[in-house]
C-alpha cells in the first residue's frame, strides 16, 4: 500500500492566526498519524502533510468542520507535492513580516461558556455585562493600531486586578491573552443618566433600564458598534413615539429577543436562517412573519406594510442581561436621526439623542470605530447581505490574484471605502449615506483607522464617475493617481471579483441610480465585461426623470413619466389609475416639464420602473426611504405566474429596451381591474423573460455563456430567484453576490479591482 502514502500542500486562506488555529491543525495532525509542518503566511497558514489518502482527507474534511470557534476559512487550497519524508509534524515559527500582517477579528457575540458564567451567581462574573474571553468579546470597534494588544485598545484605561491578570496570563485558561478581559473589579460599567444627563441612582442600572422599557420609555443604549434606541416592540405607544422623535416614518426597526424559541413565536425560521442568527456574528436577519401573530410578537408599526421581521439574537452580555426581564422583543435601531451616523461616544450621543431618548444606558469602554448591524436575507439558496458591518468587518474578501494597494472610495449611498492588499480586499463597515457632514467625518477617519490597522499605503485610488459625490471630490483631492470607475461597470465587476471570475461576461447591472459615460442616470444596463473594461450591450430606453431627485422620492412622478413615453400627450385617465390622489393640476405640471425636458433628466434606471409601476398600481406614491415603492411592489406580488407582458426592443449596435408595452399591459389589467398582486406577478415575470432572452441574443451573436447580476434591484428576492432559474434553464452559468451587497454597499470592492486591472494593462 505504498501507493497509497502521498504529500499535499495545503494553503488555508481566511482569519487562521490568533484563534488557536495552529495547536488546532497539530492536533489533528496527531490523530491521524501525519508529519509535516504547518506555518503562518501573510494571507493565512500554510500546511504541508504526508500520510495515507484515507487519513489525509479526513484531515482536510476536519479542518473546515472542526476549525476553532473564532476562526473562519475563507478557502483552501489543495495542492499535491512530492513525498519529504517528515518525521514528525512541526508547528514553523511565524517569520520576518507575518507577525505584523495578522488579519484582526471582527468583533463577536458572547460565546456560550461566558453566557453561563454571566448567568451563574455563583461565577465571581455573574451579571457583569462586560464578560468576555478568546473565544468571544469586542474586537475591531476597540482597536486603535496594531500589533492587538491591549495598550492599543480600548481596554487601555482598564488595569486588571490580580484575579484577571492570571487568567491572562495562564496558558491553561480560557482567558490566555485575551485583550479585553475584565471583571466587575477592574473593568467597565454601565451608569443610568436621564436625558438631561442626571445621573439616576440606582443599584442595578440594567435593571433599573429594563423597568423603564416595560413602563414604555425610549433608551440610549451604548452597545458594541455604537448606540442603539431601544423600545418595548409589543408597546405600540412607545414604537410610534420612537418613529415619531427619530424622523422614520416607515423604514423597519429591527428586534431583538432573548432566544431562538422567542423568536419562533412571531417569525417563520428555516433552519438557514437559524443558523445565520446563532453564528458568531448575529447578524440582523429577516425573517417572515407569522400570519398569526398580532398578539405574540412586535406590533405592526414595527415594520410597517412589509412581510419581514428583521430580527437578531443578543451578542453582548449587555443585551443578554437586559433581554433576560421577560421582553418577547425591543426595536434595537440604529441610535442616530434619519439617516446621520450612529452615535458612539458618550458626549455626542447626548447631545444628539437627547431628543429621541428618555434615559440613556451608557458604559465606560470607548469605542474606537462605529460598527452599524449586519442586515441579511435568505434568497435563491444563500446569505446575501443589504448591510454587511458588524461581525464581518475587516474578514477581507479573497481575491484571485495579488493586487497593489489601493484605496477606492465607493458610492454616495450606503457608503463603504476598500483598501487592497496583497490578494485581499478589506471593505469597510457600513459608512452610510455621504450626503451630510458628520457621515463624511465618519468616511475619513475611516479611511485613516483602516490604513493603520491594516498597515496598507494605497499607492492609487478609485472612485465613481460621479463628479457631486462626496467620496469622488475626497478622491480628487488626494494627491495619487485616480482612476474613475463607471458605476455599474464597478457593480458586475464586484460580483466577479467575490466569484474569482475574470470577463468577458454579460452583466446584468440592475440599479437604481449610477452615473453614465453620457451623464444621464443608468441603471437597467446589459454590459459586456472583463475586469478592466465594459461595453453597453443593452440598456432600457431613457425617459425623464421630472424633477430630478424628486422623481426618486415621489415615484408618481415617474409613473407619468412612463405613461406620457408609452401613449404620448394623451395620457390615459389616471383617476382610474393609482394617480387618483395626485391632483390633476400637478399631472399636468409634470407632463410639462416632460415635454418640455425642463430639470428633467434622463434615466435608463429599473429601479425607477419599478417605482412607476408601484404607483400606478397604487401601492405608493412617495417614498420615506430609498427602494420603498419597489420593495412594496415584491412583497404585493403573489406566487410568480406563467403570464407576461409584451415587451420589444429596438435593433442597432446598442439594444434599447422599450418600457412602452409593459406599461400598456400594466395599465390594461388596471383598468380591467385586475389585483395589483397579480399586476406584481406579471410584472416580474416580464422582466425575468425579456432579460433571459436578452442574454440568449447575445450569447448566440457573442458565445458568452456567463452571466454577472449585480445592483440594487437585485435585493428583490423574486426577481433574483426567478432570473437565476431561468438563466439556469437555458443553460447559463450565473454569478451572484453572497460575501459583498448587490447594493452600493458592494461598489468599493468592484472600484479597486477595476483599478488593478486598469493599471497591469495600461490606460
Ligand atoms: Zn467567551
Ligand atoms: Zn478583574
Ligand atoms: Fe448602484
């Protein structure tokens, strides 16, 4: 059985170093009897072993199965080598610059052997909210540089008592090295203030809070990544005087309860999204609500006109504690106004929520970088994030080949920046909406944070073509070379990027809004693509955008837009249609500036068609936050039917997709007075087929059998899920976003990628 003696090499890529990973691979390494050596790379670990086939594939099978609870595996690759005849397996000193090139953990819920202790009165821990361990506690929010020690944490303030530094200090113990230990003794509390900053005197602030939450009272809760508003989500008063003082009328809240059994009480689980809420990370997941729930779960002012709960579990003891006074749930929003930064410092939190809160529940460990949740969805078979942050922020995405630094900047909305690094890419955490002066703070002392815990120098940087965004002028300024990425250009090549995929591809870039090589706003593109460049196969006609920005928020508008392009100056009635509401006077205005193409731009966006559609169906005619109108139009479809629209697009070297005929077929079942779901249904269907027919055309004139999907439109779960199959019918191969958002959020990751390949094939 000689034969069956081999050598592989294995390159274990992802977060490996400072999570116990290399006593771990040792171990396992022993049990069945292979010699080798493992050792720490820049990118991860690298392990050499030898031993027979059976037990080398168990090996590998347990390295991803087994692996310790704080490490995470992004990839491994197998490759064979020739037999060194090893006589024992080694653990290789890290050498020269890994040290320095540890990747930083994101920060991690509380670990199970912590919760015990936290709920345990016989525990020297018990009820102290700030309990932590190596397996478990803040991580990137605490840092200011590195190497992670604790002098350059957070945690700096804090000098552990005796107790703590010999946990610290025992190899043994659970705490070994672990930066933010502490205890009741010698670290952090927690204090109870009134919103004019009056200290309340109380034994228990935490529980002191929990009795304030029962009586309906709004808090300011500093958590982990900043400072949440809670509320009571089953006391209705106490949600809408939430909405009320925090200016969101609609937008969701996102809750919490204490367990997975509380939750299953108001929201539908699928053992995927179980897992998603219990994983380390505790993301926020949506989650459908029971049909049945009125009574048991948060009210309906929670999340208003939607299907979906978003929902996560506690992640720090803090929460645990609080949640543990019997809530079913509290709304656990973002402690900021409309759309500002989320507040993490304590002074700024006062003077910014005082307003909002009644009490604030503040501690004295500081946060060094804001960290919003994490939002995701279950759809078409995988995660797929609308917010990636919290959890997941700095695990960097892998990229098929070695990259030079580089800095991109991102889009205006739902703002991230990337830094590169070798074959990594560190997008940023959540940074938000660019449009107001303390997001741009944020948007800058991010970039610096980033450059020094990641020890990266960007030699170049990238941003939109959009000469007003505020992270394109912070490009402009900087005095390295810039390179200018179109928007969905950046948007397919981010999904290609996360799927290692290099062009040329048809990307499909759904979106609401991206700046165009022509200056008008695209957004429902047909691409040709490869890393470096693109070509416009398709993209849906342009009609005006009346208004400008207005359109966006006012989706009639767009609903007149699209009626004068299909019939013309002769609009049908819209007292029949969903513009009932809208005086005739403002129609007329707007078919004015229609015709008249007065502040009124063109658009090819699908996102705007989709917000045409909604109003006409009278599902909505303003919108309280972006996407609402289109989101509302999926919720109200019913199961996808067999019945379409027609749809035609004109021939010529760029086809142009007329929304005239689906408009026509919109407006026909209104008048017949077919029900806006069923309206809903055909709508997508329409858009699933003409664009799968699209891309037959050019897979037949071009022979590209690959199809990217990228861009906002695509957090429509039944357009996404239907678009896959069927692409899949006809035999495509289809790349989706499941690491980076299909919205904005994605956009730095696909700018620097761009960069690169415009810099290794020249200008
Ligand atoms: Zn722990
Ligand atoms: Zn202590
Ligand atoms: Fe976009």
């Amino acid at each position: 059985m000689v034969m069956d003696y081999i050598a592989r090499k294995l390159e274990v890529n992802g977060i490996v170093q400072g999570v116990g990973f290399r006593p771990f691979v040792y171990q396992l390494a022993d049990q069945y009897h292979l010699k080798g050596e493992v050792a720490n790379t820049s990118s991860g670990v690298t392990i050499s072993i030898e031993g027979t086939r059976a037990h080398i594939s168990q090996f590998i099978k347990d390295l991803s199965e087994k692996s310790p609870p704080l490490s995470q595996i992004i990839e491994i690759i197998e490759k064979n080598q020739p037999l060194n005849r090893h006589t024992a397996f080694k653990i290789v000193k890290s050498r020269g610059q890994t040290a320095m090139s540890t990747l930083i953990s994101p920060d991690v819920s509380i670990c199970d052997d912590c919760l015990k202790e936290v709920l345990d009165p016989n525990d020297r821990r018990y009820q102290y909210p700030f309990i932590n361990c190596t397996n478990c506690g803040p991580r990137y929010t605490i840092i200011d540089d590195i190497p992670y020690d604790r002098p350059k944490t957070s945690m700096k303030h804090f000098k552990m008592c005796p107790e703590c530094q010999a946990e610290y200090d025992d190899p043994l113990n659970r705490r070994f090295h672990a930066q933010p230990n502490a205890c009741a003794v010698c670290g952090p509390h927690v204090t109870l203030y009134g919103r004019d900053r009056e200290r309340i005197d109380t034994e228990d602030p935490i529980h002191h809070s929990a009795d304030l939450l029962k009586k309906g009272k709004i808090l300011a809760i500093k958590g982990l990544g900043g400072y949440h508003l809670a509320a009571d989500a089953l006391n209705p008063n106490a949600v809408i005087r939430l909405r009320q003082r925090k200016r969101r009328e609609e937008k969701p809240f996102a809750v919490m309860s204490f367990d997975m059994e509380t939750i299953k009480k108001y929201s539908n689980v699928t053992t995927d999204e179980e897992a998603l809420l219990t994983s380390h990370q505790r993301p926020i997941v949506l989650l459908r609500k029971k049909n049945s729930n009125n009574d048991d779960g948060p009210v309906r002012e929670v999340s208003p006109r939607n299907q979906y709960f978003g929902v996560m579990l506690p992640y720090t003891p803090l929460h645990y504690l609080l949640l543990n006074h019997g809530f079913t749930a509290l709304v656990m929003t973002s402690g900021n106004l409309s759309e500002e930064p989320i507040s993490i410092d304590n002074d700024d939190a006062f003077d910014r929520l005082s307003e909002i809160a009644d009490y604030f529940l503040v501690h004295n460990r500081d946060i060094y970088l804001r960290s919003d949740d994490s939002i995701v969805r279950r759809t078409a078979g995988e995660v797929r994030f609308m917010r990636r942050s919290r959890g997941y922020v700095p695990v960097p995405v892998f990229l098929k080949n070695k990259i030079p630094p580089i800095l991109s900047c991102g889009a205006e909305l739902k703002n991230t920046v990337c830094l590169t690094k070798d074959k990594q890419a560190f997008i940023s955490q959540h940074i938000g909406d660019l449009e107001n002066p303390s997001t741009l703070d944020f948007f800058e002392m991010t970039i610096l944070h980033m450059k020094r815990i990641l020890a990266v120098d960007p030699e170049i940087i990238a941003c939109d073509l959009h000469p007003d965004y505020l992270s394109t002028r912070y490009a402009m300024c900087q005095d390295i070379q810039k390179i200018q990425v179109q928007h969905h250009h950046a948007h397919i090549v981010s999904c290609m990027a996360e799927n290692k995929i290099d062009g040329p591809v048809i990307g499909l870039s759904f979106d609401g809004t991206g700046y165009g090589e022509d200056k008008s706003f695209w957004g429902g593109e047909v691409l040709i693509a490869d890393l470096k460049n693109y070509t416009r196969a398709a993209h849906m006609s342009y009609v005006p955008m009346p208004g400008g920005e207005a359109a966006i928020r006012e989706p009639w508008r767009m609903a007149v837009s699209y009626l004068v392009d299909a019939f013309g100056n002769e609009i049908p009635d819209t007292g029949v249609l969903g513009l009932k509401d809208i005086e005739s006077r403002k129609i007329d205005i707007i078919k004015e500036m229609i015709l008249k193409k007065i502040n009124s731009p063109d658009t090819s966006s699908l996102g705007r068609l989709f917000d045409g559609v909604a109003a006409l169906c009278g599902i909505r005619n303003k919108v309280a936050y972006e996407g609402q109108a289109a989101m509302e139009l999926e919720m109200s479809a019913g199961e996808i039917t067999n019945e379409g629209y027609d749809y035609e697009w004109s021939s010529g070297e760029v086809l142009k997709i007329k929304p005239g005929p689906i408009i026509k077929g919109v407006v026909k079942d209104i008048k017949g007075n077919i029900h806006p779901s069923i309206i809903s249904s055909r709508f997508h269907t329409t858009l699933i087929r003409l664009f799968t027919e699209m891309c037959s055309v050019i897979h037949k004139e071009k022979d590209l059998d690959r199809v990217v999907m990228s861009g906002g439109v695509f957090q429509n779960s039944l357009l996404l899920t239907g678009m896959v199959k069927a692409l899949e019918e006809k035999q495509f191969k289809v790349y989706t976003h499941k690491l980076v958002p299909f919205n904005d959020g994605g956009i730095s990751l696909g700018q620097a990628v761009v960069a690169a390949a415009v810099l290794k094939n020249g200008l």
